[in-house]
C-alpha cells in the first residue's frame, strides 16, 4: 500500500482539491482511500460523506476504534474515505498525547494495508504533529504551488519540516490555481520547473470547472473529463504514480 500526503504550510492553496481529484484518479486502476485530516472536512464534504466518526478520534487514536468501521464509500466503486468530523479540531493533542505520537497514523494504515493500493492523506496546513504523522507514513508528499513571490517560500518551508523528519518521502510539487492572465503567474509556471527536481512542470488552472466542485460534490473528472482541469490532475496523478511505483494487488476477502 502506497501513501500519498497532499500538503502544505499554507491554506487556500488548493490543497483539498488535488486530494479529492488524485484520489479520483487512482481509483480508476487502484482501490483508493481518502483519509480527511483536515477539521474543516471538505473533503468530506465533496465526496457526499457524512461528517461522523463513531467513537471519536480519540478512540480512533488510541486503538479502540476499528478503522475499517469508520472507513465509508462514496459514489465511486473504488474510492472510499475515512471522514474528518469537529473533533478533528482536538486531532493535533489527541496524537501529541498518543505514544510514538508521530507514528499514530501509519499505525492506524497498518489495520487496513491488505484492502487498499493507495491512501490519500488530505493534511491540515501548517506545521503541526498532525502534519508530522502524514508525512512519516507518506511514500510521497504533494506540494500545491499558487505562482506568487511566496511560492518558493512555501515550497522551502515544506522541505525543511520534511528533512528534520525521519520521512523518506519523495517532494512532487504542481502548480495551482494558475491565471496565466497574470504575468507573475506566466513568468512563475515558465521560470520554475527546473530549478528543483521536486518542482513539475503541471499546471491546475484558476477556473470555474473547479468551483463547481463545491455545487456538484464531486471530482473533475466525473463530470467535465475533457476540460484542462481534469487532464492537469491525470497527469499529476500519472507523475505521483510514477513516483511511488503503485502496483494493484489482491487483496484479502
């Protein structure tokens, strides 16, 4: 099982919309779980999941909640998510509390390592112990880049709590929410590829096709697939692939 963090320090980068839409990509090869880390649960939300896990996340936390009790499907055979809910809020002290804090999470994935071929883990921004976990149980760890001044900033920030990490997860980044009506945004998409072998040269472009997400609750490619939106995630999802070498296996009945 191959596990893929979509992160980074900053918020309203379009973080949860490549979560939702690489795991949407997968799953069409791959059984797929989407694990919503964040409290705000879109997510969640735009993959038609309620917002409720039994026994809390504390008792998701502490090993008395079976995970696979709290995993639900969504419209997509081969997609599942394990919901975010309000007590997501308290996730960071429920798991700095937890013994071996930072490896509360890849503990919770070991449960359910025989029904899945991918885990997305859509992580809280910042740089907090939730973070930490993501990125310890990550293969690989997707970075959403909006081209602005601040973008090889965010881009560091991620590489520096990734390297004090005992994580030996890959950096693949994209770019996001691109206007190529801005010059800044132009010269950043023309300009940045290649100055980092973590920085790829995919382009998600700023357009309604994704607002609609939040209307239709659902991902891109379900309902405008030939739209350079949908192609931009294909190909993220093929460049991640690539990187963390997924194979489809059987899995136990």
């Amino acid at each position: 099982m191959k596990v893929v963090a979509v992160y980074s320090t900053k918020g309203g980068v379009g973080k949860t919309t490549a979560a939702v839409n690489l795991a949407a990509e997968a799953s069409a090869d791959f059984r797929v779980l989407l694990w919503d880390l964040d409290p705000q649960g879109a997510a969640t939300f735009l993959l038609q999941v309620k917002p409720k896990l039994k026994g809390g996340i504390d008792a998701l936390v502490a090993g008395d909640s079976k995970v696979k009790n709290a995993i639900r499907s969504t419209s997509i055979r081969t997609l599942d998510v394990l919901p975010a809910d309000a007590g997501y809020r308290d996730l960071d002290l429920v798991l700095d509390h937890a013994k071996k804090s930072q490896q509360r999470i890849a503990k919770i994935l070991e449960h359910i390592e025989d029904d899945y071929d991918v885990v997305v883990l859509d992580c809280p921004p910042g740089a907090a112990v939730v973070a930490e976990n993501a990125i310890f149980s990550a293969d690989v760890v997707v970075v959403p880049l909006v081209p602005s001044p601040l973008a090889m900033r965010s881009l560091e920030q991620v590489t520096e709590f990734v390297a004090e990490s005992v994580s030996k997860a890959r950096i693949l980044t994209f770019f996001s929410m691109v206007d190529r009506r801005k010059t800044m945004h132009r010269e950043t998409v023309r300009d940045l590829p290649g100055t980092s072998k973590a920085v790829t040269d995919v382009v998600v472009p700023a357009t309604v096709v994704i607002e609609r997400m939040g209307t239709l609750r659902a991902p891109v490619s379900s309902y405008a697939p030939n739209t350079e939106a949908a192609r931009a995630f294909g190909e993220l999802w093929a460049r991640v692939a690539t990187v963390i070498k997924v194979k489809a296996r059987k899995r136990k009945r």
